[in-house]
C-alpha cells in the first residue's frame, strides 16, 4: 500500500512538472526596458502582443517604472522638454515598437 502512494505521488509530481514546464519556456528571457537600467525592474507588465519588429504575437514582458515618465502629462515647459526628449532616446532603442508599447502601457491595446 505504501509503494502505491509513493507510486502515485510520483506520477502526480511528474504530471505536475510536465503541465508547468511549457509556461515557464514561453517566459522572456529580458524585459522591455532602458538600456542604462542595471537593478531590477520594480514594475513589470507581462502581456501578450505583437511588437512591428517581430512576426508573431509572443509574451512580452515591459518595465513600466521606465516608461511612466512618457505616459505623464508634463506639467511645465520643463518637463515637456525633458519628456521630448526622453522620447526621442527611446525612440533610438526601441523604434516603431515603442507607439505599440505605450499603447499596451495606456491599456489601449
């Protein structure tokens, strides 16, 4: 009776790793993020989408905390003269992916 459980305990486990595996692989390996960012990523958004870069829809995963700057509306010139230009080093890194970006961020997408 004893080998039994074990058996079925094992074979339960076995079952359980298998289900879990594939889920883990679809994870990326690298958030969306500043290129200049060296700690992790304190807000992270994980959602599934097509960026114009790639040809099919995957799992992305996209450090918020480095774009919130660009989804505030600048209360001065100052900081709309910061944000432009914000905008511009990422436009630099990420190209015609970052409107589809922050249109997951703003939830339009």
């Amino acid at each position: 009776m004893r080998l039994r459980s074990t058996v079925l305990v094992l074979l339960g486990l076995t079952y359980l790793f298998t289900a879990v595996s594939p889920v883990q692989a679809a994870v990326p390996e690298q958030c969306i993020q500043h290129k200049n960012r060296v700690k992790a990523c304190p807000h992270q958004l994980y959602r599934a989408d097509k960026l114009p870069s790639h040809n099919t829809t995957q799992l992305l995963c996209i450090c918020v905390t480095d774009f919130q700057p660009l989804l505030q509306q600048p209360d001065n010139e100052q900081q709309k003269i910061e944000q432009n230009m914000l905008r511009r080093q990422y436009q630099v890194q990420f190209g015609d992916d970052l409107p589809v970006i922050l249109a997951i961020l703003q939830h339009q997408r």
